[in-house]
C-alpha cells in the first residue's frame, strides 16, 4: 500500500468516527419543555401527576384555638360594678319604711281615738265615728301593708341585678304619704262636728 492510500485510509476513518460520536450536550435533559419552542405546551401524564401529588408533604394542620368559655351577655348583672352606696341607703330607706308602714297601720286602727285627741286640743267638740270608719281603717291598713312588700320586692330585684335601687322606697313613701292624706281627709270631711266647726270659722 502507498502511502496516498494509506492517507485516504486514514482521513475516511477519522470522518467515520466523527459522524459516529456527534457532540455531547451538556445541558441537563429537559422535564417539562423547558427547550420547547415558543408557544409549545406540555403536561405530564396522569399518572404522574397522581405519584407527584401522593409524594407531596401533606400541609401541617391548624393550631386549635383555646378553648373559650361563654361570653356574658352585655349588661349582664356580674358584669357590672357593685353599688356599695345605693345599697346602703336602699336598705336604710326600706328599715324606714318598714317602720312607717307599721305605725301607719296601727294608726289607722286606732284612728278615732286620734281624731278625738285632735277635736279636743283645738276645741272642736265631740267625735263621732261613722259606721264605715272601722271598714276604711281596714281598708288602709291592707293597702299599707300590700305597698310595702311591693316596694320590697322591687327593691330587691334591682339590688340583685345591680341597678339604681334607692328611688324605690321613697317613691312607695309618697306614694303611702299621700294615701294617708287622702283617708284622713274623708274622715274628717264627712264628719258632722268638723263640718259645724269649719262654719263655725268661716262666718266669723
């Protein structure tokens, strides 16, 4: 063999093994179309999909939030102060009442005997009582009474729930005030010897 022959030999070997080993592309293989032309879209199958999700970390749960009792109910009693004062002078306004009521009903039963007291120290004459005095004295004496243990009662329910209560014995005082007035008017209103005497005074 020449050494053309042997130079052709050669250079055809070498053009051999080139077109057989084409360059190696350093590139890390592509997953997801990262070299796609523009516009190209591609998903993954199914499957893989599935095996991607199951493989995820399932995400951690919520903290539970404490435990909370009830809120109370706005204007619940326990939510409001204490009332030291009203308290006080609630319970000293009731003390009083109690003692008035009772007076006020003894009173009533003893009223002729107090308008007799009144008809001889202004020189009004003799007192005669009617027939339905003792009726009325009862009558008063039930009302008396019956006004007290509302007041009472009233009273209590607002000291519970830690309202105003003060006002309420001195509204059921005047109230008993003006009653006592309006049966002491009638007894003496319609009595014959303290209708003579207001005469008596008017002419002179």
């Amino acid at each position: 063999m020449t050494q053309d022959e042997a130079a052709r030999n050669g250079t055809q070997g070498q053009s051999a093994e080139g077109a057989a080993a084409p360059p190696r592309d350093e590139r890390p293989r592509p997953q997801y179309g990262e070299y796609a032309p523009e516009g190209w879209s591609w998903q993954p199958p199914a499957d893989d999909r599935t095996d991607a999700a199951a493989s995820a970390p399932a995400p951690p749960p919520p903290p539970a939030a404490p435990a909370r009792g009830p809120e109370p109910a706005t204007g619940d009693a326990t939510t409001r102060p204490p009332r030291t004062t009203d308290r006080f002078f609630t319970i000293l306004l009731l003390a009083l009442g109690a003692i008035g009521a009772w007076n006020t009903s003894v009173s009533l039963q003893q009223l002729p005997g107090a308008i007799q007291g009144v008809y001889t120290d202004q020189g009004v004459g003799t007192y005669t009582p009617q027939p339905w005095l003792p009726t009325l004295a009862l009558v008063g004496t039930v009302f008396m009474l019956a006004l007290y243990a509302a007041v009472l009662g009233w009273s209590i329910m607002r000291l519970r729930a830690r309202k105003l209560a003060f006002w309420v014995p001195l509204v059921g005082g005047a109230v008993a005030f003006l009653a006592t007035m309006v049966l002491t008017s009638i007894v003496f209103l319609t009595d014959p010897t303290f209708q003579s005497y207001l005469e008596q005074m008017t002419g002179s």
